[in-house]
C-alpha cells in the first residue's frame, strides 16, 4: 500500500508543481506549442526530416519549416527558413537530396525545390508549374508530381487563365447544370466525354 501511495504522489507532482508556476494548459498555451508533422526517414536511416508548424495568433497565420533530425537524435537542425511554408519533404532514393514543395519569391503556387543533403547550399527551384503541385513521389532517378491542369492549355496559356480569374475579384457561379466539387475546388463543366484526358491527367 505504501509503493502504491508513493507512485500516486509522484504521478501528481508534475501537475502539482504546473499549478505552482501558473502554467497551467490554457487555449492561448495550446496555440503557443509547435506542431510537428508526419516524419521521413531517409534509405539509410541515418536522418529523419518532419514539418513543424508554429502558429502567430495575432496574425492569423501558420508558418512550417522543415527540421532535420538524427536518428540518435542528437542533432535537430532547421532546415528552411523561417516564415516560409514547407511541405511533402521526401528523400531521393540515394538519400542524397531532398524534394519538398514550398512557395517562395514569386512563385504564384507551390513549387518543387530540392535540397543537397550531402553537402551545403541552398535548395533550388525545380518546377515551375502555373497551377502549383502536390503528391510528389521519388520513382528511381524520376519525381513524379499531381497538378490540377487544363489539357488544351500551354503553361503560357494556364498561367494568364489563372492571372484573369484573379484580376476578376469575382466569386459568383451560375450553373446550368449539377455542380460538382472537391474540397475547395469546382470542377467546371464540360460537354460528355471532354473530362476523359483532365481525368486522365490527374492520375
């Protein structure tokens, strides 16, 4: 009985000493505390590379960097800088470079950078897809990447679409017909069959 009240004090003693202090778990608090993300590990196992995401309330506004950790975790080193969003980190598969998407100078959407693991530098653009990419994945020497796109339209092409339908400050919609969408985008309407090649595309 006396191991069991003895274990039940040190238990309570954290929460003890937290009230002490008035750092108690507030909503302010939980807003304070970064967020890590989904990790990566690279081939080797040597290096573990994981978002982070801290939030400025006043702002309104999160901000995710990419930090490197070692698997004996003594070295936790940032990897991008700070106020720049950073997302799908993945290791090539020699482990030697780093694919991440981040939007960054004048990129309009997200954008493929690669990092150097090997040596030092700073990451280099890869893509410069006007309607932005998600989903990248190392297959070999080849990084394959999802775009929402559209199939008759050049780069040039998508790239002053998207510049017009910014300048139009317009978000009204008058459908003729069952609108569909997915999660925050509408699939416009197309005659029967002319989905097939964007369908096609999206895969």
């Amino acid at each position: 009985m006396r191991k069991l009240h003895l274990l039940l004090v040190l238990c309570l003693l954290p929460f003890m000493v937290f009230a002490q202090d008035d750092s108690s778990l507030s909503v302010e608090r939980l807003w304070q505390l970064q967020r890590i993300g989904s990790p990566v590990a690279s081939a080797d196992g040597r290096y573990i590379v994981a978002p982070v995401t801290q939030y400025d309330v006043k702002a309104d506004k999160a901000h995710t960097r990419l930090w490197l950790f070692s698997a004996d975790g003594k070295q936790q080193t940032p990897l991008t800088a700070e106020g720049l969003r950073a997302s799908e980190a993945t290791f090539s598969p020699d482990g030697k470079t780093l694919a991440f998407i981040s939007q960054r100078d004048k990129d309009d959407a997200g954008q493929i950078y690669l990092l150097a693991m090997d040596k030092p530098g700073e990451a280099q653009r890869l893509t410069q897809v006007p309607t932005g990419v998600y989903g990248i994945k190392w297959a070999g020497k080849h990084l394959y990447f999802i775009s929402r796109i559209w199939p008759d339209k050049s780069w040039d092409d998508m790239a002053e679409q998207l510049k017009a339908d910014k300048d139009k400050k317009m978000s009204a919609r008058q459908w003729n017909a069952l609108p569909y969408s997915q999660f925050d985008h509408w699939i416009d309407e197309k005659p029967p069959g002319a989905c097939l090649p964007y369908c096609r595309q999206r895969r």
